[in-house]
C-alpha cells in the first residue's frame, strides 16, 4: 500500500510542479504582451504625430506663401 501511495504523491508533487511552471510561463506571456503592446502603441502615436506635423507644417507654408504673396500684390496695388 505504500509503494501506491508513493507514486501517488509523487504524480501529484509533479502535477503541482508542471501547474507552477505553466502560471510562470503565463505570467510571463502577459507582461511581454504588456510591453509590446506599449510598445506598438508608442510607435503607432509618434507616427500619428510626424504625419500631423507634416499636415501642420504643410499649412503653415501654404498660409505664409499666401500672406507673402498678398504683401507683394498690395505694394504693387498701390504703386
């Protein structure tokens, strides 16, 4: 009865190992998928602030050329 009873205990001391390093393994996975969620959502707002300074910049160019371009009409109006 007790050669049962010990490789009862030792299946389940085993079991309880493999169910500890299977919460490690997924704790793991849940914070590398933390950081790389982080990660892809850093790089997708910088991108989505380098394409609004571009539209940014763009108008403003556009807007100064415009304000330029009425100054040198207005002088030439009124010479």
């Amino acid at each position: 009865m007790s050669l049962c009873r010990a490789c009862a205990e030792s299946l389940a001391s085993e079991n309880a190992s493999r169910l500890a390093a299977m919460q490690r393994a997924e704790k793991n996975i849940d914070d590398l998928l933390e950081d790389l969620n982080g990660a892809y959502h850093r790089l997708r707002q910088s991108g989505i602030d380098e394409e609004l300074f571009d539209v940014v910049s763009g108008f403003e160019a556009l807007s100064g050329s415009r304000k330029q371009k009425a100054k040198v009409q207005i002088t030439e109006d009124s010479s």
